[in-house]
C-alpha cells in the first residue's frame, strides 16, 4: 500500500494543497502488472552509432512505437540515449544537448535510459573522462524528473553489445513497471551470456527458487513474485513464523520449510527439501535479516553477534553447501538482500551496515565461483521499504527516511522482489556480482 499521505496529496484538494504548501508531491508510481504494454507511449532513441540503429530494429521487432527523432510536444513512454562510442568529454554534448528538450515531453512515470560503457579498464584518461561523465549525468537526470519518471543506466564493457540479451532484459526491466522505485542506478551487463525468456509474462517457468525469511515483509513479496512469474517456490522461515509461513506457502501454491539459517546444517537441510519434494534447484534469494540497533557506545556481544550471524553468516554458509552440491549446477541463480545503510553507513546500525557490506563484499568475491557453473550471484540493495520492520521506526525519523529519495516516498516490498526476480531469471544471465539498489535515489548518504 502507498503510504496515506502520499495517497492525500494525488489528488484534489489534497493535491491543491500541497502544491500551494510547497510540500512534497510524491507520485503513484507505474507497477507492472503481467499482460499490460512494457510502456505506454513512443519510445525516443537518440545516438548516432550503430548500437542505436540496432537497438530500435531489435525494439521495433518486440512492436514498440520507436522514434529516432523527437515530435516536438507528443508525450513519450521513454527516452533511451545511447552513448556507447565516446571518446572524450566534448563528445557528451550533442547527444546530451539533443534530448534536453523532449525530457519536458516525458509522461508520468516515463523513463530515462542511459547505454554506455563503464569508465574502469578503458583506454586513455579522456575516454575515461567522458564515461565516468555519462554517471554525472545520468544521476543528475533522476533528480530532475518529476511524476514519478525515473533515469538509469546500463553499462556494456567491449565486446558487450546492445542488442546481447542482458542488455535487452536490462533495457526491459527499466522499462517496465517492474523498476518503479529503481532511480538514479547503473547496471553493469559483464558479459554476452543470458537468454531471453520464450514469454516475457512467465521468465521464471520451470525454476525451482528458495526464499528466505518468507513469512512475511520482503520475503513474503519476493514469493508472490517469482510465483507469479512461474517458479515453483521453497519458504524458508523460523518455527516461531511457522503460521504465517504456510499461510503464504499455500497462497503460491509452494511447500514450507521451517528452518533457523543460522544453524550449520541450514545449506544442506534446504537443497534436501528442494530436491526431496520438487527434483531440483535453481534458485536461492537470501532474503531473512534482523536489526537489533544501538549505538556503538552501547553495543553488546548479543547484538552485535546476532545482525552479523543471521545477515551473513548465515548466507555464507549455506552458499558453501550450494558450491558443493551436485544439485545447483546448471545455471544456478544467487540474489542477496542487501542494504543501503551497507553502502552509506546509518546512525545506531553499526552492526546491521557492517553485515550488509558484508553480503555485497561477498556477492562480489563469488561471483567468479558461480560463473564457473554457468551461474550468477547478484545483490539488491533497498532503500527506505514500507515493511513492518520500518513501520516500528519513530514517526519522525521514519518520515525523513521515507522522503528523502527522489520518489518523495516509501519502496514497495514488491519493489524488491521485481528486482529479485529480474536477477534471478534467465535473461539476466550475463549480470554477475552487482549490486542493485532499489532505493528511489535515495538523497542520504551514497
Ligand atoms: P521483516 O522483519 O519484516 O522480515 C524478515 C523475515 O526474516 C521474518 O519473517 C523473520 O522471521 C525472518 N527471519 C529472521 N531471522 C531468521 C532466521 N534466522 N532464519 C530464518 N528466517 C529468519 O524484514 P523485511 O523488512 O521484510 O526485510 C527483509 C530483508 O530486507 C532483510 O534482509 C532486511 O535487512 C532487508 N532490508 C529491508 C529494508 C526495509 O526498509 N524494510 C531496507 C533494506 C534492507
């Protein structure tokens, strides 16, 4: 649910207002719903290489409305500016420049998107210079869209095209409104590998996945999404959730699994249950994760030893069981729930950001492990979520994390899950050890 004042200012008085307030208007946000259009409204494509003629062939063949040059005043679903070949930083300003005034043209909810190529490993300073440019940018860009539009941006190292199918379920998942509260981030597509599902309604179809902590928030989210998407899901939770666990293993139609993660033997007791009761395993999410927080002046042993246990001890361990098992060996999928205050740190979290850094530092460390079978490990990093964990925050200090983003509002825990079940699908095979965050831009911090 969008939060009440949110849901106050979208319309009428509420609205009227607001606006004369100055107050904050955060936008309803478009959400995907399976069946309905990518997007609604042309989509502009703007660059002059050859990656931008064969971006809208390949989009014209999925029957988009594609332009390639902008209709002054007609509303467009998105704008995607290809930036794949620059040399130095006086080459951003006629593709910059060529898009400026059609940003006004972009719908409510409509999209910016960025194609270019990571500054790190490349050439000469200057073609760094340009690259690293394009983030600037891009990031700058998310902060000026209104009505709930967002920018992002995918990155291709060379020899990465365009048109290779992690770019395409990249470019799709900007697209759509499964991203709704993904704003102001970059994707790195590592290599050409990956494959684009046979229905993009079901990319899921036929994959057996794990969730973690599914009782409830989150995790209980990520189940309805990737069963909505066509796993068949395995619910991993504590005994004392054990109600609320079968409740939303029947509601998806999976089997539950009470399980503390944190035991030594939790790796191995859950590709038992997925290979005993559905003959295989594709796919873990390690989502279950606790807060206990205090400042570190006050910090205990008990505090600090459960956050850092259950949030990654508890993922490296089992991935060890995963790495070892003769069962998740063709084209396994990892996805871990991150966090941002893992990326910028947060007030009376010491224990919390250092476990969640940890997960990122350890999706990056096995990613190579993974891609050995054919695999990927990717994490999602949420921002401020609307879960019951950030409903006992005190009212204040919750509302400044709630609106301090670019969105002006809360994340969805379906926001998460989209992200989640994008890594964890086929086409996003050739995205391996990234960190996506899920955050509406989040203005604190990173
Ligand atoms: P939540 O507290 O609502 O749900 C967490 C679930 O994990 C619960 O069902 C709990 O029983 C389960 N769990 C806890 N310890 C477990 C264990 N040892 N073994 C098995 N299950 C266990 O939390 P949420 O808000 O849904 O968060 C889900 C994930 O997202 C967590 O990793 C959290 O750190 C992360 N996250 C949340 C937010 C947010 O704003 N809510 C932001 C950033 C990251």
């Amino acid at each position: 649910m969008t939060d009440k004042y949110t849901q106050l200012v979208s319309q009428g008085l509420g609205r009227n207002i607001a606006r004369k307030l100055g107050l904050p208007q955060p936008a309803l946000l478009r959400r995907y719903t399976p069946g309905e259009a990518l997007i609604s409204g042309p989509i502009l494509i703007q660059g002059s290489t050859a990656a931008a003629d064969q971006l809208a062939a390949t989009l014209l063949s999925w029957d988009l409305d594609v332009r390639r040059h902008a209709v002054p005043r007609e509303k467009l679903g998105a704008i995607i500016l290809v930036l794949d070949e620059l040399a130095s930083p006086e080459d951003l300003e006629k593709p910059v420049l060529s898009v400026a005034s059609s940003l006004r043209d972009l719908a409510p909810s409509g999209r910016f998107i960025t194609l270019s190529r990571p500054a790190d490993g490349s050439g000469t300073p200057s073609v760094a210079a340009a690259r690293q440019g394009v983030d600037g940018f891009l990031r700058s860009v998310a902060k000026e869209l209104r009505a709930g539009a967002t920018a992002n941006g995918i990155l291709l190292p060379e020899g990465v095209a365009a048109t290779s199918p992690s770019a395409l379920a990249a470019l799709r998942f900007f697209l759509s409104g499964r991203s709704a509260f993904v704003d102001g981030q970059f994707l790195t597509v590592s290599t050409a590998d990956g494959q684009l599902p046979s229905d993009f309604d079901k990319p899921l179809a036929g994959k057996v996945a794990v969730v973690t902590g599914a009782a409830r928030g989150i995790g209980a989210a990520i189940a309805r999404t990737l069963h909505r998407d066509g796993a068949t899901l395995v619910l991993v939770d504590i005994p004392a959730a054990g109600d609320h666990l079968a409740a939303v293993a029947n509601e998806v139609h999976g089997t539950a699994l009470q399980l503390d993660i944190a035991r030594e033997d939790a790796g191995q007791r859950i590709i038992d249950h997925a290979i005993q009761r559905h003959g295989r395993l594709d796919v873990v999410v390690h989502n279950a994760g606790i807060t206990r927080d205090k400042l570190l002046a006050n910090m205990d042993h008990s505090r600090w030893n459960s956050v850092l246990n259950v949030n990654i001890s508890a993922q490296l361990r089992i991935n060890d069981a995963l790495l070892a098992s003769e069962h998740f060996r063709d084209s396994p999928r990892i996805v871990s729930v991150a966090s941002t205050s893992g990326i910028a740190g947060n007030r009376g979290q010491t224990n919390y950001a250092a476990s969640k850094a940890g997960v990122m530092g350890m999706v990056s460390a096995t990613a190579s492990l993974l891609s050995a079978r054919g695999g990927t490990i990717n994490a999602v990093a949420p921002g401020f979520i609307e879960t019951e964990m950030t409903a006992r925050i005190p009212f204040a200090v919750r509302e400044v994390g709630r609106r301090l983003n670019s969105l002006q509002q809360g994340g969805q825990p379906t926001d998460v899950a989209e992200a989640i079940a994008f890594l964890a699908s086929d086409g996003a095979g050739g995205i391996n050890g990234a960190v996506l965050r899920v955050c509406g831009q989040n203005l604190v911090g990173a």
